[in-house]
C-alpha cells in the first residue's frame, strides 16, 4: 500500500499529470520493441489509476486498439508475451499446487459444473493475481474447450491485463462487475467477454451469517478489516474521540497487513484520550468466530476510501447488524447502502452517524433486504442464469444448475460434498498445466 506521503503527493494534479506521462511514454517504448503485456500493463494503469482525463482517452484508444486486434486473431498475443515476461516467472514462483496452504492456487479457483460432451463445464477464478497465475501454469485454450471462465476481481478497476488476458474470439469468459463503471467497462470491449452483475460480497453464506437467537449485544461498533492503513482505524478513532455522551464499547477483527500489526492500531487508538470508549482487538480468527462475534455488535463501520466489494460488510448485514459507510468511497459498499441497511457519512459527520444507528438501530431491517438481494443462493441463480442464456444462444446444451459456492472467507461449496462430486475435474486442470511453464519446478 502507498505510504501517506506518497497518497498525498499522488493528490496532487502536476504529480498525477508526470507519473500518467511517464507510464504513457514507457508503455509506447514497450510496444515498439514489441512487448506487448508490459506495453497494455502501462497503458492500463494510465486509465485505470492516473485521473488524467486528455491522457486516459490517449491510453484507452491504444487499449481498444489492442482489444479489436486480439479479438480479430486467431490467439491471444498479449498471452504469449506474458509468458515470456518477467512477471509471469514471479506469479508461477509465488503459488504451489499441493492443496494445502496459503499459496496454493486452488483455493481461488473452483469448480462449479462438469462438462459433457454436449456441455461445457464452469471454473471460477477470483482474485486478478490467480488469473495471471492460471494464464502463466495451465493451457488456458485446452481448459477452455472444456470450460467456461467465470472471473472474480476483488478490486474495482477492471481496465488490466489480467482480465483482457482471457480475451479468446468464440470462448465467452463471464466477469463479475460490482460497480457500473466497471460493467461498463466489460461491455464495450464486448464479447466475448459477458458482465454479470455481482461481486464478491454476494456470496456470503446466509447460514452462517445471522443474528444470534437471544439477541444479546455485547458491541456497540464493529469493524471486521486488515491493519493496512487504507482501512482507517485513525478515522474511527478521530470520531469516537467526539463521543463523550454514553459509553461506546468497540471490537475490531483483523489481521497483519501492509506492514502493519496490531500494535500499530493500539498505538493510533491511544490518540483518542476518550475514558467511555473501551476497545478490544481479535486477530487471524475463522469465519464462525467472526460470524459469532459480529452478531454481538449493534452496528459495522466501513471507512475504506477506494477496496473492491466488501465482504465483511454484506456479512454483518445478514447478522442483521446496520452499517455506517464512508460517503465518498469507491468500490462496491456504498451501493449497499439504503434505508434498510444502514447510512452514509462524511469524515466530519462520522460520529454523528454512528450516534443516529445506535440511538435508531430499530428502523433498519438488514438482513430483510440481504435475503432478498444478495447472498450465495441469490448469487448463484444470477450468475446460473446468465451463464445458461448466453451458452443455449451460443448452440450449447444446458441442464440442470451451477453448484452453489461460498466466500467464506476463500472460496468453498456450500455442500462440501461438492468437492468429491467434481474431483475428476480438478484432476484434469491440473493434467492441464504447462510443461514448460516458468517457476514450475516450484509448483508441488
């Protein structure tokens, strides 16, 4: 994560102007000497990130430049050149295969349907990292006449190679989009790319998530976030500093991130000089822990200024826990919110609207409106539809449905006999991996 001082400098229009020139000249010098991953890499983040308006149509025109050639050819170029690329030998060196541990690259890609000799099958990536990582250790086109593609970022910004990748002319790959812009994004580069309208706070699991039956509350706030410093404990922190009418008993979940611990939030929480506030801190626990402990809570806080659709949020929503949301952030939380779920506010108005939830918690019907919009089962339906319509247009046979996945926090069926049941097929992607693939000497 950037450090404040570069955040900050990155404020500022000559700096964001410099660096979007920089990558913009860079990319063209990569495209002329025919590195054509690292070329989209530049001109991507130039769209993606710098802000610079005359300069992002000057990169979005060389993208969609490439997209129509990639889609006009018989194979993906920008696929080959990552291969070749430095970064593809990184990403290889950075998971194994084993089935076990942090690393392993299946637990971000699972399986949802078989396929038959009428049907094709369904394997969902989540995370933009694990579709390099598919790209640079399996034949993605050999996958590919077996399987659709399901893809699941988890970050808003979708203009990048790691999506444009799977870009193969006939194989329609579906993206998961969780913010209009994004979903505008994926339909003007087109088919066959097919957006869905879903993120990954969608696939929360309703039975795990839901309030406890006696009621009891034992939190006024919850926050459920990494330490990195773009959750911004200190922002909660300044508010609850301006709370001195009741007592305010908070719990924050988390776990190391971005070069930052615990002792980090401990440090920032002692600014607060506030004796009715009492904080305590819970880390690295499971998902029915943090289940158990956010139905303790009678209100979630989001603070985040740009992530990708938060998770945790829809989760407290399920526990019928309301949310306080930062107006302005970017991603996929501020859709979530209405009068059912929770309110907005602005840095200065945080401690106001944490005093409006708790005083009102009644008048909010949180998980009324997620069971009715949201969640793994909703989740599934959507994306099984789309999915169904597209390949029957496409010629293809369909019958009966997608299995039913969870976020929980990794991906895993919620009937885990679904693991048995497609054994076959993770067997046959891992028949799939390429031989000469940078780094597999590393891949157990």
């Amino acid at each position: 994560m950037p450090s404040p001082l570069l955040e900050a400098a990155f404020g500022m229009s000559p700096v964001r102007w410099l660096a979007a020139a920089a990558f913009l000249a860079r990319g063209m010098v990569a495209q002329l000497a025919g590195r054509q991953y690292r070329a989209l890499a530049d001109f991507c983040w130039v769209e993606r990130v710098s802000g610079v308006s005359p300069l992002r149509r000057l990169a979005r025109g060389v993208i969609f430049n490439s997209v129509n050639a990639i889609k006009a050819s018989a194979h993906n170029p920008i696929v080959t050149s990552y291969q070749s690329d430095p970064a593809s030998t990184r990403c290889a060196n950075g998971y194994a295969l084993s089935g076990q541990g942090h690393r392993d690259l299946f637990r971000d890609v699972i399986v949802l349907k078989s396929p038959s000799t009428t049907e094709k099958g369904v394997v969902l990536l989540k995370y933009g990292r694990t579709f390099d990582a598919m790209v640079t250790l399996f034949d993605v086109p050999r996958l590919m006449e077996k399987y659709v593609f399901v893809l699941e970022p988890c970050w808003a910004g979708y203009c990048d190679p790691s999506l444009l990748m799977f870009l193969a002319p006939g194989q329609p790959v579906f993206v998961q989009c969780f913010t209009n812009e994004d979903h505008r994004f994926v339909e003007q580069v087109g088919s066959p790319l097919v957006p869905v309208k879903l993120g990954p706070a969608d696939w929360v699991n309703a039975d795990l998530f839901k309030p406890r039956t006696d009621g009891r509350k034992t939190f006024d706030l919850v926050m459920v976030a990494n330490w990195a410093r773009h959750k911004r404990h200190s922002q909660l922190f300044r508010a609850l500093a301006q709370i001195s009418d009741r007592d305010i008993r908070v719990l924050l979940i988390g776990f190391d991130y971005g070069g930052r611990t615990a002792e980090d939030i401990r440090r920032e929480a002692k600014a607060i000089r506030n004796p009715r506030v009492s904080i305590e801190i819970v880390e690295s626990i499971p998902a029915t822990q943090v289940a158990d402990y956010v139905s303790q809570c009678r209100a979630f806080v989001f603070l985040s200024r740009k992530e990708g659709d938060n998770k945790a949020l829809v989760e407290a929503m399920f526990a019928d826990v309301p949310a306080v949301v930062y107006a302005r952030t970017i991603g996929g939380a501020r859709s979530r919110i209405n009068p059912a779920t929770g309110v907005l506010a602005e840095d200065d108005q945080l401690a106001d609207r944490i005093r409006e939830v708790l005083d009102h918690a009644g008048r909010f019907q949180p998980r009324s409106w997620a069971l009715a919009h949201t969640g793994s089962t909703n989740a599934t339906r959507v994306l099984d539809d789309v999915i169904r319509r597209t390949l029957t247009g496409m010629g293809y046979a369909w019958s009966g449905t997608i299995a039913e996945k969870t976020n929980s926090p990794n991906l895993a069926y919620k009937d885990p006999a679904d693991r048995v049941r497609f054994q076959g097929d993770y067997q046959f992607i891992l028949e799939c991996r390429r031989r000469q693939a940078p780094g597999l000497t590393n891949v157990a």
